[in-house]
C-alpha cells in the first residue's frame, strides 16, 4: 500500500480485518517497524478521535508524530491555482507540500468538503494535491467525500460484535442543525459493499447520496421499514448532495432522530455512530447510553484501524 484514500486501496478486506484483529491483540508488537520514521498529520478542520488515535497508531509503531493545525499554527494557504495571491493567503499550497514532505515519511491529511463547489469536493483536489506534490505516501485522515480511518473502524467494530455471520446494517439519515458533509455516509457505504453483509440506506426524500457510491445498494425511504430486523444501526446526518441544494440542510425532520422505539424494531441491534453526535437530534440519551450502544468500542477500534493501515505502508517504505 502506497496511500490510503478510499477502500480499494486496503487489498482483500477479509485479510485486512485479520490483520486489524492482530494489531489489537498485540499493539507494541512492531514497535521498532517505525523507527526512525516520521509522520505529520495535517488538519484543516477540527478533530478529536481522529487526530488522537492517528498519532497513538504512530506512536505504537515506534515513529514520531508531528501534528500541524492549518488554522492555528502555520500560514494560511492558498489551494487554488493560477490565482494571483494579493489577499491574506501568504503562501501557496504547491510550496508547502513539497516542503511538507521533506520533513517527514508519511503525511496524513484532513480536509473537508468546503460546499462551494461540488466538482471541486468531489474531485478531491487538496487530498490529491498531497498525493501528487508531496513525494510522500499519504493517509485520508477524512477528505471531501471519503472517511476511510472511520469506516475501517466501523468494519472492525461490526466483525467484533456480530452473532450472525451475514449481519444486516443500516444505515440511516438523522437531523441536525448545520449542513454536514457525505464523507462518512459515503465511506461508510463503500465498506459496506465490500462486504457480504445485507445492507440498507435510509433517508428522507431530498438526501441520496452520490450514485458513484449508491449504485446497487437497497436505498428505503421507509426508516421504521428499514429498521426491522437489524442487527446494526448506523445513524449519520449528512446535508443534500443533488443539485441545486448540494451542501444545504434542506430538512430537520425529528421524527428521524434514532430512539427507542425504533431499536424495538431491530433483533436486538447495536447503535453506532461515528462521534461527535449531538443527542436528542441524531439519537436520544435512551438510545446511545444503552448496553447496545458501542460508540465508545468504535471510537476505540480507530487507533486499531489507523495503525493497521500504517503499519502497511511502513512495510513498504
């Protein structure tokens, strides 16, 4: 493995989950793998669990970890090209990469969809950037539309956690009050059909997702429908993909907020979010403080789903 963007780039996904499993067995097994090495990760936007367990994976392979916060510790950068730089964007993106990359052996990067231009998000052009510019391999720590780290985790958490060998897992739509990006639905989906699982996507009208990731997924409009029977619930908001209200909050209905009642229609299934949730808009205090809540294990399996990842490209520096 070179970089790390989207699914396709882990190999046989029932391998990488065996190799998940050993890593979180054994974390400091391959403490030495990163000696000598660095890894910078880069943040355009917030994080908690993302920045957290990404430096504790490099940390565990024995490497050293330089955390850089675009908005608070370093110039800000100009991302588009052929402009003339005469506001307060100091220094170009097509210098900082490659000086970047001079100062490390991995760059992970964080950026998110800006909603001013879907074709800009969908083509990822920051992340890709780093991968053209930087010389170095790169690691999606969340871009414009995928989540990678996260839904690796998510993957690894389900295998933990299922009591049937073909689990069904939904995926549902929740309210919120800020336009969210498709990043996690969107991975998340990508994973899922990697799988043999039975897996369904639920959201009001208004809120498809791209059919790049949709296309032969089971898509109900019907979220108690959706429920019946499931033995994981996923529940993420994100904001309107068609156009012309690609980035907008375009519905707050509540009556999609994940509660108890709707569990009762599972077989008995997990709550899963990815975190941070706002609750009693995405899931109510009933539902996410319950024994089948496993945000926490989750949140957890994300140091497990970096380092395995790491791990993997160290093995072929």
């Amino acid at each position: 493995m070179r970089n790390f963007t989207c699914v396709n780039d882990i190999g046989n996904i029932k391998e990488a989950v065996k190799k998940a499993e050993y890593v979180k067995k054994n974390p400091f097994a391959d403490n030495l793998l990163g000696k000598n090495r660095t890894m910078l990760l880069i943040f355009f936007n917030s994080s908690l669990r993302t920045r957290l367990s990404t430096q504790k994976a490099a940390l565990n392979l024995g490497m050293n970890a330089i955390v850089l916060d675009i908005n608070q510790g370093a110039w800000k950068l100009e991302t588009e090209l052929g402009v003339v730089m005469d506001g307060d964007k100091p220094e170009h993106l097509l210098e900082a990469i490659p000086v970047m990359g001079s100062y490390c052996d991995i760059i992970g990067v964080r950026s998110f969809a800006r909603f001013e231009s879907k074709e800009d998000d969908y083509s990822e052009k920051i992340l890709n950037q780093f991968i053209k510019y930087s010389g170095r391999p790169v690691v999606s720590m969340e871009a414009a539309t995928r989540h990678p780290l996260q839904s690796f985790a998510d993957l690894i958490t389900i295998e933990e956690y299922k009591k049937r060998e073909r689990p069904k897992v939904v995926l549902t739509w929740a309210p919120h009050p800020k336009p969210l990006p498709q990043a996690v639905p969107n991975s998340f989906v990508e994973w899922m059909k990697a799988t043999d699982y039975e897996f369904v996507i639920t959201h009001p009208h208004g809120y498809e997702l791209s059919p790049e990731f949709t296309n032969g997924c089971t898509i109900e409009y019907d979220q108690k429908k959706a429920f019946e029977g499931a033995d994981f619930i996923y529940a993420k908001n994100w904001s309107a993909y068609n156009d012309p209200d690609y980035g907008k909050v375009i519905s707050m209905d509540k009556s999609w907020t994940v509660d108890k009642e709707k569990m009762e229609l599972t077989n008995n299934g997990y709550f899963m979010h990815c975190l941070p949730v706002r609750r009693n808009m995405i899931v109510t205090d009933e539902v996410i403080d319950s024994p089948n809540s496993i945000v926490i294990p989750e949140a957890a399996n994300r140091v497990v789903s970096a380092q395995t990842v790491l791990k993997e490209i160290l093995l072929n520096l």
